[in-house]
C-alpha cells in the first residue's frame, strides 16, 4: 500500500502584500506502477480534497490552486470521487 495518503503533496499559503491569502496545493499523486490499485490512488485524492477543505475554512474569498503532476486523467474515477 502507499506509505502515507499525503505523501506526494504540499500545501502552502500566500498573500501578496496587495489582494487577500491563495491556497497553493502542489501535487505529485502516486502513479499507477508504484500504486496499481485504484482504491490507493482514490484515498490519495480524497485525503487532499479533505485537507483542502479544512484549510478553506474560514471567511472568504477563497482562492485555491491545485497544480502538478496528478498522474491521472482529470475525468478518471480516483479524481472526480
């Protein structure tokens, strides 16, 4: 199984000295030669999207960015779910 559902992401938080904070979330998900399964690579995304949403909370706006290499379709089971 994959070490840790987190691995492969970082989260960071910016605000410009203009405008209001971003939420930056850099993503290297598992791929399918090291995580074959669908159910490893689908808890990595729901485990992301988790955090996401308790870094989000809070008065808004939000600006949220999820940038790199996921290693998936964008249609693909384990990210839309």
């Amino acid at each position: 199984s994959y070490p840790d559902p987190l691995d492969g992401v970082e989260f960071w938080r910016v605000t410009p000295a203009a405008g209001g904070p971003w939420l930056f979330a850099v993503v290297h998900a598992p791929d399918r030669r090291n995580a074959p399964q669908d159910d490893t690579r689908s808890l990595f995304f729901r485990r992301v999207a988790v955090h996401l949403t308790n870094l989000e909370r809070g008065p808004g706006p939000h600006r949220t960015v999820v940038f790199g290499d996921l290693n998936a379709n964008p249609y693909e089971a384990s990210v839309v779910g």
